[in-house]
C-alpha cells in the first residue's frame, strides 16, 4: 500500500497532530507513506505523476492535491456542523475533486460528534460519498502503552499540572483552581508556530503528563454539547494518567471509570483525591488497556481500511 498525506506540517496547525498520529501508525504497519505539505513536493508528484493508492489529506486545507487515477482520497471533515454552508459538493476544494474524479473515489472522514454519527466508528452513504466516522486517538502505538503499563509504579509527581495546547478560557478557571492547592499550572505548544521553543516532542509531552499531579483533558461548551471527544482524553491516559473530564459523553464512553463533573472545581478535588487511593494505578491500568485496544490510531486505520478495501 502507498499513501500520502498531504498537509500541516507538524506544529503549524491543530490538524497537524491527527496527521502525525495516522502517520507513525502506518509505518508501523508497514506501509510506503509520504507526509508532505511544500507546493514544490506536491507539483513533483503531479508532474512526475507519482501513484499513490490512497491520498489522505483535510476538506479545509484547500491546497492543489494531484488527480492519480485509481487513487482513493480520503478527506478528513471536521466539524461541518460549525459552517453555515455545510453543503461539501460547493467547498472550493470539493468542486475541484468532482471536476476531475468520481464520487465512488471520494471517501469523507468525519470525526464523531452527535450531529455526524449515533456510534463512535461508523460506515454509511450520503449523497452518493462513502462516509466513514471515527474518534480520534492517543498517538501511542499499542507496544508504547504496554511500555507506560509497566512502568505506572515509577512514575515521579511533581506539584504541577502541565497543560500541552492552546489554552481556552475554561484552562484560566483550572489555573486559578489549582492556585487553591498551591499547584502551579504550566502551558506548552499551542502556538502553530513550528519554530516556538513551546513546541513539544511526543517524549516531551507524554513526560510532562506524567510529571503532573493531574492532568484533565477539559472542553468547551459547544464540544460537551455535540458529545465531541477529543484525543487528549486517550493521550492522558495511554500516558498513565488517570481521566478526568467535563464532558459526560467521554465519561460514558469510558464506562464510567474515569473522574467526571461539569465543575472544575469538583473535578480538581475529586482528581487530587484519587491520588491517594491505594488502587489508583490498577484503575489507570484498566483504563490504559481499553484505550490500547480501542483507540489508538492501528484501530481507526484498520478500520477505515475494511471499509474502502
């Protein structure tokens, strides 16, 4: 099989993240993938006419994307439902597929909210695309999780919560929260600049989730209200860290074993209480596991690739 991914260098874009997980999955799994997003390494391909069996790239990316005969696109959607004109047959870039390629060779991805999907991974037709929804998911492959699981009991805690992303309002109300317990808050990446000294490696991130007394992966109201799940719940966990959460979609979806409530407040305190549990690190454990084994990017692409093949 050979792929491309076209699109977002890493750290130059929220998305950029996603294409890094589906990257590192496939060549695990042994595929011939490229990841490029330079307008000279996309014209090389167009005019050597490189072939590629699948092309995966995102719907708002909106940049020139070679036409390869008997070639699967595979076009990540997030988020139609945010868009006044969520018609995708007069996207921009969606004209420009059509007047070259067929629909049966357009596969439309979707991220699982409630307005897409009544399952996290589903398959069905609309409007004549094959549309294919899953979660998103650590970017741990399942041996690394298996790593963390043995190592649990080594874990050092520092007094601190570090927070890797692009804080919105409700991370000030946690920060303010933690000043309460004399924790201190520390906020990296986030920027989409690939040149901030904030950007964190995977080894970074991972190790500065697991340095931190707690580590809740908090949303938005819009998120919590359209049962969005983000890939931070699975990273924090696979990391070892056990969940925490607003959203009670998320709380559901791990069978109700992580730490759920619409406070911050509450969830602080129900966090730093965990800690003291004597079987905290075999409930992160349970939780790691149904992670490994559900939701790690090997899961969606085999997935996706039951469906198309």
């Amino acid at each position: 099989m050979k792929i491309l991914i076209i699109g977002h260098q890493l750290h130059s874009h929220t998305h950029s993240y996603i294409f890094f997980g589906i990257y590192r999955a496939l060549i695990y799994l042994q595929h011939n993938v490229d990841w490029i997003y330079k307008e000279n390494d996309i014209n090389t391909i167009i005019n050597n006419k490189i072939d590629y069996n699948i092309i995966i790239t995102e719907l708002y990316y909106n940049k020139n994307i070679p036409i390869l005969n008997n070639c699967i696109y595979l076009i990540q959607q997030p988020f139609i439902e945010l868009f006044k004109n969520n018609s995708y047959e007069t996207d921009i870039f969606m004209d420009y597929l059509l007047n070259k390629i067929s629909k049966k060779n357009i596969v439309l991805w979707r991220p699982y909210t409630n307005k897409v999907s009544d399952k996290i991974y589903n398959n069905y037709e609309e409007n004549g695309y094959n549309v294919i929804v899953t979660p998103w998911a650590t970017d741990l492959l399942p041996h690394e999780i298996d790593e963390n699981i043995k190592n649990l009991d080594n874990l050092k805690i520092k007094n601190i919560s570090n927070f890797i992303g692009m804080p919105l309002e409700h991370w000030g109300v946690y920060k303010d929260e933690l000043v309460k317990y004399n924790i201190e808050y520390k906020n990296h990446g986030g920027t989409f600049d690939v040149n901030s000294d904030k950007n964190k490696s995977i080894e970074e991130n991972m190790r500065l989730i697991q340095e931190s007394i707690i580590a809740p992966a908090l949303q938005t109201q819009w998120q919590i209200d359209n049962n969005y799940i983000p890939c931070r719940i699975f990273k924090n966990i696979s990391y070892g860290k056990m969940g925490i959460t607003n959203n009670p979609k998320v709380y559901e979806l791990f069978d109700k074993k992580i730490i759920y409530s619409n406070s911050i407040d509450e969830l602080v305190k129900k966090g730093l209480e965990f800690n003291n549990r004597k079987d905290k690190n075999e409930r992160i454990k349970e939780l790691m596991i149904m992670v490994r084994d559900n939701y790690t990017y090997i899961n969606i692409i085999k997935f996706i690739f039951r469906i198309i093949y």
